[in-house]
C-alpha cells in the first residue's frame, strides 16, 4: 500500500488488519487496511486534529482487528489531558460517528502506551497510571492503579502485563509487578538480571 503522507505510527491485527498513522498538513488520519485484499483502498479514515480530539500518541487493534484503542493527547485552555477512545468496526460500531463507541479522559495526564491483550481486555499506561479496559463491543474502564515510580519497560501477553521499575530499596536493581486483566497486583519479582525482554510463559 503506497501512502503520499508521512507515516508516524502504524500497528497490525492478528488477522492481517493494519492501521496507520499519517500527518497531513492540518490533521492526522487513522487509516485502516484490509492486508488480506490486493486492494490499496482504505477501509476507515479517522481525521484528528489538536483543536478537536487531539494528537495520537498509541494506537493498538485487537487480534481480531475489530476494535481500535488510540489514545490522544491535547491541551485543553492550558491544562494537558487524554483521551482513550475506542472505535468498533463491527455491527455495533457501524450506527456510531466514526465507528466511535467509548471514550475515557485522564487530565494531566500523557498516556504515551494503549495495548489490547485479547480480543476483550486492553491497558493503557501513562506517566502517573496504569489502566485495564475490558469489553469486546464498548470497551469500559475497570481499574486503575496509580503508580509513583519511573516505568523502566512494558511486557504483557493475553493475561498478564508486567510493569518492570528500578528498586528503590537496594535489595536488587529492578523490580517486576505484575497485575492481571482486572487491574488486580498478583505478583512482585525482585532481580538483579540485565535483560533484554521478558516473556510470560502459560
């Protein structure tokens, strides 16, 4: 698929959906493609613009490549905030504007992260928060647990993310929350490993 617009951020469904970010000269589009067709027609276009909804800054499809989460970030009479949306491109997104169904604000806020897990559970993490949606037709806000330390890096798989920081206790140099699909801390791992990735086995 050729584009004659900057791509800023793209992403991909387990099935072959691919959606883009592009920077137009006034606004940005969300353009979703069929990568299972030869076709280069674009199946959705979302226009953001910064007076309006905001700029992108993550965007994540389900595997199934039927729900959208972007998060966007704008600046509201001086006072920063964000927006997750959501966006169904199912049966009950088709009688919405924009294939739009859900929407939660975080003032002050900057959520730089938004990632499905399932088909029915994603997160959002932002620079004071950690956030679990669920839903596989209008997604909802379940938890949200507020974090007052640097996040170091992300790992998740269909059931679990993983949050890991740098101890702050001196027993070891990094430290590994993780939390289930409903916002719940299950587990701390403290290590002194320099890693490269970490993966959630079963």
């Amino acid at each position: 698929v050729k584009t004659n617009l900057p791509i800023r951020d793209i992403c991909v469904s387990k099935n072959g959906v691919v959606a883009a970010v592009l920077d137009d000269s006034d606004v940005t589009r969300i353009l979703l493609y069929n990568g299972n067709t030869d076709t280069e027609t674009s199946i959705v276009d979302i226009k953001a613009s910064m007076d309006k909804s905001g700029y992108p800054m993550s965007l994540s499809l389900s595997p199934n490549g039927k729900l959208l989460a972007i998060s966007y970030f704008y600046v509201d009479e001086g006072d920063m905030k964000s927006t997750v949306a959501f966006f169904n491109f199912d049966e009950v997104g088709k009688n919405e504007s924009d294939n739009y169904v859900s929407g939660y604000n975080y003032a002050g806020a900057v959520v730089p992260y938004v990632q499905f897990m399932s088909n029915s559970a994603a997160f959002a993490v932002s620079d004071d928060r950690i956030i679990f949606i669920q839903g596989s037709e209008n997604p909802s806000n379940v938890a949200s647990n507020f974090i007052k330390e640097e996040i170091q890096t992300i790992y998740y798989n269909e059931n679990y993310v993983g949050l890991v920081f740098r101890n702050q206790t001196g027993e070891s140099i990094y430290r590994l929350d993780v939390y289930d699909t409903g916002g719940n801390k299950i587990h701390s791992q403290f290590f002194d490993i320099e890693y490269t990735d970490i993966i959630f086995n079963k």
